[in-house]
C-alpha cells in the first residue's frame, strides 16, 4: 500500500525469491515448511508515582510484562535518566526447546543506547502557507528546547520544501533547513476549485497518502534502532478526507447554489443523494485505514509520535473565506482528531489548539528523557496472531505506568 514500485526493488524481491526457493526446497527435504519466529519486542516505559514524579529506583524484577494476558519473561532493561543511561541488563535469547519447522533467533542483537533519536516530519502538503512563520518559529524551538548534544536526528518534508536530512547530531542543520519550509495545504479557494470524483476531492487523498507513505516508510528504517528512545514529530494541520461538503456543494448556509445541487430527482420526483456523495460517507472510514496503517508501522518500529498543530489554539475561521461555522467546526474536530489519534495509538502526545509549544515541547522532552527499555522475546510463535496486546506492571503500590498497549507483526511478504 505504501511501497514504490521501482525497477531495483523488484531485482531485489526477485533475487530474494529465487533464495527462499531453494532454502524451502533444502528444508522441504528435512522437515515440513511450516516456521514460525521468535519476536524481540521492545517498550519503552514511564512509571511515575501518584505526583507524577518519574521512578529512577526500579529493577528488574519489579516489573511485569503480559503479552494478551500471558506473562512473559524480560530479557533486558536499560535505564535512561535525563538523557543518559545508568545501566543495562540483558539476558540471552531464551532457550525454547526447537520444535519442527521453528526457527529460533541464534542471539540477542547488538545494544546501542546512545542518545536519542527524533525524526522531524514536516508534513507541508497539510500545512498553511499563513502559517509558515508560525512553523519555523516552532522548529527554532525545537532546535533550542527539544535538541540536546548526543541526540541524533533527521528532518523530512513531504512537499515542496523538499527537505531529506538523514540522521545526524549536527544542531546547525536543523537550524539551516527552517528558511526552506513553506506551507503548501490546499486553502479553501483552492479545494472549492478541485474536481470532485467518485469518493470526493482526489487531490485531497493524493496528499494525505503521499504523506503518509513518507512517513511510513521512514519509520520503517528507524526499525533497526531497537535500544535507544524513538520519537517521530509530526508537524502537521491534521487531516480530513471529505472537507466542508456542504460548502463544496452549495448547499451550506453560505454559498447557497453556487457550487451546484448535491440532490438529484427520481421518476417519482423524490430527491435522493447522489452516488458520488454517497460514495463520500466512506471518507472517514478510509482516512482511518490510513492513519492504522501508520501508527501500527510506529507500534512494531517502538516509535512514539508527538503530533503538533501549529494553529495554535483555533477560533472561528477568517470572515473573508465566508465559511459557515458550523462546517468549520466540524472540519477543525476532524484534523484535530487525527492527530490525536495518531499520538495517543502510538504513546505520545498530541499538541493542539494550543498556543504554549514550549511547554509542550519541555514536557515531549522530559518523556524522552527518563524512560526504561525493556524487552522481551515473545512467547506465542504463532505467525497468524498478527496483533497482539501488551502491558505493563509495576509491582508497587500507587504507580501509574505509560507503555504502548499493542504491537502487529509485520505483514507477510
């Protein structure tokens, strides 16, 4: 869904096919075909006590870890306290008893803690050119509040301010990239002017799935990075598949038939709703797929998405685009949901209709400065259970625990 569909990608998927034939037909002579795995699964993990003060004191086994409601054994947990680890304990892989057609992980993976790592994305394409000075304001912020020495990160933009910066611990980059963003989102004028097709504005869902393709895809390179906080800033006005209908249609209180009718007569003279209209009820189903397919690439990569609308804190919109209120209401709500959605999926925060970014990004840093990692090698290696639900616990009184509640497999090849 998300993947391009290159000349080298599909060398590559055919080498790899021509591979995994010959290791099934080897293995095929030895033992059934059917093979399972051994998932390492890492959580990040915020205690706090009843003040909301973080517990740098835990060990081990003052943790519990249930994956859909079965106990499983930890196999490392690092501690990092202001940014800095304290300690790391690991233990091996464990050792399952090998059954036919299992394939077990030969050894843990290599631990790398140093720092963080952000991931700023610019989602420009759902940004106000009105707004720009208000982003590059946010990103001086963040160079400023959210940056520290020994954190690397990368910056992307998914329009015209065409910024690719791979990771890095260089402040100055981020700092050079910030004149280059330009809010590039379709203002009202811009939408009532679009075609409509069969499931409303199509260049409306081109945006969104090229943004969110960009994201997917750069969450999946963060994958590897199993030992060390990930957090993903999503910049971004938020997003709606089927915006203002009423206005787009004329019949909204404002524009009156401007736009058209979106009624038409039967023989009986009854009117009904278009098809293309109904085809538009979907809208908010299909924008949902997309934002799953989204924070569950983040859930299985463990990384955190702190979403943050530079509107600021939202009032009635600008009397010169002559909106009614109520589908400006109504289309505020939606954006603004999802990117709630996408945060509070994926363990983070969602910063909107907010004018405080400082403290909000004070509060993003202090998240992902104190944390424990802890792992665990999953116990079902049943490669059908494609989603599974995690938790957990602290064996002391009056703790509250953040962690990510679920994870999914990734996708069968």
């Amino acid at each position: 869904m998300y993947h391009g569909d290159t000349m080298s990608q599909r060398l590559t998927v055919l080498v790899a096919g021509v591979a995994l034939l010959v290791s099934v037909a080897v293995i095929h002579a030895q033992q059934p075909t059917f093979r399972a795995e051994v998932s390492l699964v890492t959580l990040d993990v915020i205690p706090r006590d009843a003040e909301g003060r973080f517990l740098s004191t835990l060990k081990p086994e003052d943790f519990d870890v249930f994956e859909d409601g079965v106990s499983q054994a930890i196999a490392s947990v690092v501690l990092v306290h202001g940014g800095r680890v304290y300690n790391v304990r690991s233990i091996p892989a464990p050792q399952v008893q090998a059954q036919e057609g299992i394939i077990l992980p030969t050894r843990a993976p290599a631990e790398d803690v140093a720092g963080r790592i952000f991931l700023i994305f610019i989602d420009d394409l759902h940004l106000d050119v009105l707004d720009t000075h208000h982003v590059r304001a946010l990103l001086k912020k963040i160079a400023t509040t959210l940056i520290h020495e020994g954190d690397q990160f990368a910056i992307v933009s998914t329009g015209p301010s065409s910024i690719e910066e791979p990771l890095t611990h260089d402040r100055g980059r981020l700092e050079a990239t910030i004149g280059k963003v330009k809010g590039n989102g379709l203002s009202v004028e811009e939408l009532f002017q679009t075609p409509e097709g069969a499931l409303g504005p199509p260049e409306v869902r081109r945006r969104a799935h090229q943004a969110f393709s960009a994201a997917y895809n750069v969450i999946q390179g963060f994958e590897q990075y199993r030992d060390r906080r990930k957090a993903l800033i999503l910049i971004s006005n938020g997003y709606d598949f089927d915006p203002f209908p009423d206005a787009r249609l004329g019949k909204d209180k404002v524009f009156g038939g401007r736009y058209g009718t979106p009624f038409v007569d039967d023989e009986r003279g009854e009117r009904f709703l278009g098809l293309e209209l109904q085809h538009n009820r979907f809208a908010d189903t299909d924008l949902v797929a997309e934002l799953r397919g989204l924070t569950n690439a983040a859930n299985r990569a463990n990384v955190s998405v702190y979403t943050i609308d530079p509107r600021g804190l939202v009032g009635t919109t600008d009397a010169g685009r002559q909106l009614d209120q109520d589908e400006w209401k109504t289309h505020l709500m939606k954006t603004q949901s999802t990117l709630k959605f996408i945060a509070e999926t994926t363990g983070g925060l969602a910063v909107v209709n907010d004018n405080d970014l400082t403290t909000a990004l004070k509060r993003i840093d202090a998240e992902t400065s104190d944390y424990y990692m802890l792992a665990y090698y999953s116990s079902n290696s049943d490669a059908t259970k494609r989603t599974r639900a995690v938790e957990v616990k602290v064996k002391r009184p009056d703790v509250k625990v953040w962690s990510r509640s679920t994870y999914k497999l990734k996708p069968r090849p």
